[in-house]
C-alpha cells in the first residue's frame, strides 16, 4: 500500500522555521504498530494520522511522536487542519471553513481561514480546567538549575508557579528575553533541589520582553527529559501559561488577544496567536491560532 504523506513547518510563514510535523492525510488501514513504525522512521517531533469520522468535515486525528501515542497535541491540529486543506481532502470555500478532530482526549473544534484558495491561518478552541500552586523552588535553586542569576528572575510583576492542565510545569518568569535563550538546565542542581517533590518534569521559561513585534512573550522549555540544546515546541505548555497569567489578580476579567514565541531567528522561530476568555470560572476558553508552509511531500510505501 502507498500512503500520501505531507510535512509541513508550523506556526511560521516561512519554510525551515517552527516545528516540522508529518501527516498521513488518509491513513485509513494502518495498524496501531504501524502508525508507530512510521513515525519512529520519519523521526520528526510527531506524525499525525487522519481518517474520517462520520461526516465530511469530521475526522480522527492520532497523533505520534516517535516513541509514542500522545493524546493531544496542539501543533499537530494546525498541521492537520492546514494539509488537509492543501491537499483536498476537505472542501474549503472562501472564508472560514469548520471542522472537528476527534482525538483521544476529546473533540477539537478547527476554523480553516483560507486566501488566494489556499489555507491561511488555523485556529482551534480548547476549554481548560487548571490547578495552580505557589509553591516554588528558592531563587537560590531555581538559579543554579536553569544557570542563570537570581537577579534574572522577575518578581515585581510575576512569581513562579506549578501549574497543571494535565501534565504540570513548573512556570518561571525571567526580567528579558536573552536571560531565556541562555538558560541551560543542570541536571545535578535539578536533582538536589525540591523541584522533583513538585512533579513537573519541564520547566516553562518565559520574557515578557522580545525583540519581535508580532510577539509579547517569549517561551522555553528546559527539563530533565530534554537535551541540553533542544528548544522544543511549547503548544502543549500554552493551557498551562494562559491558566498562569489568568491566576493573577491583576489580570481582569475579559477577553485578552496576545502572541507568543519559541526560539530566535537561527533556531527555527515559532509564533503561535493565543485568545483567552478570563471569566473567572473553572474552564478557561482557549483559541491557538497559526500559519504553516508545506515543507516536503512523498509516498510511504507499506
């Protein structure tokens, strides 16, 4: 059997910028073992496979890394969603075109902007439910395990925080955006400190200075599962980020339109566009919007 498979850079305008994703837009057929097989040999940060369900604009969506399944994951949807409509697997009139991901933590709602017939911008809406605790590591700690000063640290506007939507991070606000690109994590400070009593095994670096002007935050991941030298996509970290900024009290309630940033102009820059509806209830609406650009596209051959 041939598979029609895509890759795309997502949550960039341009091409060797983002995060590389892979999909199989009709991966009808393939097993469980298959699927993993795939994206163990595609080796990128995840493969996602699509098939339909039920109707024309509703479709399974599994998504893989390549050692394992993840039940959802929020650059996958925008790569999806954007070669789906690329490759005419739905139709997407002029406008704004609906559709639902069914994956294995729940439905996905996607609206597909397209221009000049070709897909724009995606967004997807999540609602999310949180838990956030104050407790934190000391400056002290938090400074040797990410090498940074503690002067680095902002406590005028932010304070470090645990937050889970899910899976917890360990959120920690610095002053500027360098401070964030020259972290690097130490494994031996990490473990002689209290932060593995927190549970979190990434901690979500953030500025909320950048030097672009389509971003007002900029993102890092560091943690004892990720290299040195990696800078990995932070879409799965956003629920967490979002439910952070809504947990202080000078952030009113209303609806707040923002954009954050991973990487630097040599380390394939993200921009990903958050709206979040702060109503002071239990579930945070959520709306995570991008743009992608098709890198490569072939067949696998089964």
């Amino acid at each position: 059997m041939s598979y029609r498979y895509y890759i795309a850079d997502v949550f960039t305008q341009e091409l060797f910028g983002g995060a590389q994703i892979a999909v199989l837009p009709e991966a009808e057929g393939l097993s469980d073992a298959q699927m993993q097989s795939i994206a163990e040999e595609l080796s990128l940060t995840e493969t996602v496979f699509v098939t339909r369900s039920g109707s024309d604009q509703s479709f399974k969506t599994r998504i893989f890394t390549p050692k394992k399944e993840l039940d959802f994951a929020g650059h996958p949807i925008i790569a999806a969603a954007y070669i789906l409509a690329y490759s005419g697997r739905i139709d997407v009139p002029a406008g704004i075109t609906k559709v639902v991901f069914e994956q294995n933590s729940g439905s996905v709602e996607i609206n597909i902007s397209m221009a000049d017939d070709k897909p724009a911008f995606v967004q997807f809406t999540r609602k999310v439910s949180s838990v956030i605790d104050h407790f934190a590591p000391t400056d002290e700690e938090l400074a040797a395990f990410l090498t940074i000063n503690s002067t680095d640290l902002d406590h005028l506007k932010y304070t470090p925080r645990l937050v889970s939507c899910g899976a917890p991070y360990l959120i920690v606000p610095l002053w500027n955006y360098q401070s964030v690109r020259n972290a690097r994590f130490n494994f031996n400070a990490w473990s002689q400190s209290i932060a593995p009593q927190t549970a979190a095994q990434e901690i979500l670096l953030f500025s909320p200075k950048t030097p672009y002007s389509n971003a007002d935050f900029n993102l890092r991941l560091l943690g004892p599962n990720i290299g040195i030298y990696e800078d990995p996509p932070v879409g799965n970290a956003i629920p967490a980020f979002a439910s952070y900024l809504c947990s202080f009290e000078f952030t009113r309630q209303g609806t707040y339109t923002f954009s954050v940033d991973r990487g630097d102009d040599k380390n394939r820059r993200s921009v990903l566009n958050i709206e979040m509806d702060n109503k002071g209830e239990e579930l945070l609406p959520l709306r995570v919007g991008g743009e992608a650009v098709i890198f490569a596209e072939g067949d696998i051959l089964i």
